[in-house]
C-alpha cells in the first residue's frame, strides 16, 4: 500500500482536539512529528490513506479499542526508578516515620506509566514498614502501560537510580532466556495494584482513600483548567492530613485553594 498522505494542518488541529477532549492533554504544534510518527502504523493497519479518513472512523464512536489504541500511542510517558528521589526522602523522613497509626498505609500513584514510581514507592515502604500493612496503587489512563506494569518486569538497562540494597534485596536478577532483565519481587507486586483511570473523570469511590497521592509530571501536559479539573476529582480520595505530591516542574499556585504547601512540589490536605 502507499504511504498515507502527508498530515495537513486541519487534521492536525482535529487529532489535538480529540486528545484533548478525552485526556485533557494540550499536543503544541510542536508534536505533530510525533503524532505522525506514532499514528501512522494504525492508518496503515487499516488500509487508509489519509489522516482525515482515521479521524473519521475514530469518531463514529464505533471503534473503541482502536480509540484506546490511539490514546495508548500518544499518552505513554518517559519514567524511571526514584525519580526526583527527594520526594522518597520526604515520604520516608517527614511522613513514615513521623507517623502514629497502625493503620493501613496507601500511596496512590495517579499517572504511573508503565510503573517504575509504583515500585519505587513499594520499596521504600517495604523498607520502612515493616510492621505495619500498606498498598501501592498505580493508574494510568494508558492500557498498554498499565499491563507493562502488572509485569514488574523491566530491562536491567531501567536499574540506575535503585539503591544497591534495595536491589539485591527487592528485585529479582533474570537467568538463561531472561538475562539483562529483572523482576520486582512477588512479595511487594502483591501489594500493589493497577487501574485504569481517566483522570479528566471523578474518581470512583471504590478505589478508597490514600495517605499519600503521587500526581508528577503529568500536569505539564494539561492547560489551567484542565490542571484545575484533575486537582478537584483526585483531591476527595486523598485523607485529610495527607499529602499531594507533583513533579519538580510543576506547581499547584492558582490552581486550587484546597492544599496548603509545605515545600515546593509538596502539599497536604487540611
């Protein structure tokens, strides 16, 4: 088949409409290299020869599984193992170990991609509570992500970052067919649990209420209200005293007026 043909500027305009209007995500004009890039493999899958004809069949609403298709392609996000490490820091120095209850702990990582923060958080739980039970929620609103989660297996290429002690201790190295490769150990990927969810949605009520929620680097996707609209629908599921964490480039000023800083980056719930 013959290559589709080039993306034209309306076209473009309707793909950055629709990315938005389901993901809240604002594409600059910047990233229709990407979109192109990303996008047409799918025009080819179905024969098609122009951007408008794939734009056309994704919005007979006939076509979910193609319109998650499209979501997964262009919402996978870089991530990597303790990043911005001085949000573990403050997780295990101001909020663990300042803490009094024998409750349960949850942490709830709301963009987690394809998982590296839900076992990082994991981690340092396990090695900070010992005796207390505790959970580690991931959500994504990418499918494709989210089973590359469920996994715990990554390439020993994603290991930099990890503490040798918490290396040796909480991941497994793989043998034969597996080498270059390791596995988060099955005592912490049993506590832990993934869900797909469209942050741009009210959170259903089921998932329960979190200690701690991890929303970073996912907002400098969204425009103000957008960011506003994310904000309202996580912040019932966060317990009062708790803590909201973002990404080091991103701020929740003029936001929303339900959080009080406490560092940059780092809010709490009155």
């Amino acid at each position: 088949m013959a290559e589709p043909s080039p993306i034209t500027d309306q076209e473009f305009a309707l793909f950055q409409r629709l990315i938005y209007k389901i993901a809240g995500i604002s594409l600059s004009d910047a990233k229709k290299v990407l979109l192109v890039g990303r996008l047409t493999r799918r025009l080819k899958a179905y024969e098609l020869s122009s951007f408008s004809q794939y734009y056309r069949m994704l919005a007979t609403g006939e076509h979910a599984e193609e319109m998650q298709t499209m979501v997964d392609l262009l919402t996978t996000n870089e991530t990597y193992f303790f990043r911005e490490p001085k949000h573990f820091d403050f997780l295990r120095d101001e909020i663990i170990r300042k803490r009094k209850s024998p409750a349960p702990f949850r942490v709830w990582s709301a963009a987690c991609s394809s998982g590296e923060e839900v076992y990082t958080l994991a981690m340092v739980l396990a090695e900070n509570l010992p005796n207390t039970p505790w959970e580690v929620v991931g959500s994504d609103i990418s499918t494709q992500v989210l089973a590359k989660a469920a996994t715990g297996h990554y390439s020993v290429a994603r290991t930099e970052g990890i503490p040798p002690g918490y290396m040796s201790k909480y991941c497994l190295k793989g043998v034969r067919s597996h080498a270059g490769t390791f596995l988060v150990a099955p005592e912490l990927r049993k506590k832990t649990n993934f869900y797909q969810i469209n942050l741009m949605n009210p959170v259903d009520a089921e998932i329960g209420e979190f200690e701690v929620i991890f929303l970073r680097n996912v907002m400098i996707y969204f425009d103000p209200p957008t960011k506003a609209k994310v904000v309202h629908n996580l912040l019932p599921r966060l317990k009062s005293g708790g803590h909201l964490i973002i990404g080091h480039s991103e701020t929740l000023n003029g936001i929303t007026d339900r959080v009080d800083a406490v560092l940059p980056t780092i809010y709490r719930k009155p």
